[in-house]
C-alpha cells in the first residue's frame, strides 16, 4: 500500500468482470503501479524501468520508419465559430469495447520489448 490512499487503491481495484473489459492500455494494468500497491518497491522500480526503455524503442522504431503518433480515440480541431481548440471523438471506444477489440492499440505492458 505504498502510500496510496484507501481511496485510490479502491479506484485501482480491478474485479475479473471489469477486467475484461478493459483495453490493454487502462492504466490500472500498470505492472508497476501494482507493484507499489504491494509495497514491493524494488520490482516497482524495475517495471518502471523497464516500461520506460519500451516506450523509447518504441519512439526510436516509430522515427526510424517515419511514422507520427497518432490519438486513437480523439483528434484535435478547431470550432468554426469560436475557433477554439477542443477534442471530438475519432473512434468509438464503446464499440471496440463491446467487441472486445483493441488491436488497433499498441501493447505498452507486456514483456515483450516490441510487437
């Protein structure tokens, strides 16, 4: 429980029922936030670790290829009347919910180093 309020660990309380629900990349599945709420602070620091070196092998793939980080479920755009900034939807996340289906997410916990 490091540290974490009896508040925040309920937030992070996933039951089997809503776990499958859940897109891969629900921050609930953090495998170093889990570790902290454990209180097991050395694997904590690994998995940040290591999740962090994942992210930037995927960045260095990602500008080797060429290819731009892209929202998957929102895209930003300008009000024609107001010509303020605000976020429209661009995917149904109820949908892909629904089916059960993020393959359109990338796998950002997992052990592999890339997929």
């Amino acid at each position: 429980m490091y540290f974490f309020t009896k508040f925040a660990l309920q937030l992070n309380h996933l039951t089997p029922e809503l776990k499958k629900w859940l897109p891969p990349t629900d921050s609930r599945l953090r495998p170093d936030l889990c570790a902290l709420e454990k209180a097991d602070l050395e694997v904590a620091a690994n998995e940040k670790h290591r999740l962090e070196e994942k992210q930037r092998a995927h960045r260095r793939l990602d500008e080797a290829e060429k290819l731009q980080w892209v929202a998957r479920y929102f895209k930003q755009e300008i009000d024609s009347d107001t010509g303020e900034t605000y976020y429209a939807y661009c995917r149904d996340y109820w949908e892909d919910r629904r089916k059960g289906d993020w393959s359109h997410l990338r796998d950002i916990f997992s052990e592999t180093m890339l997929e």
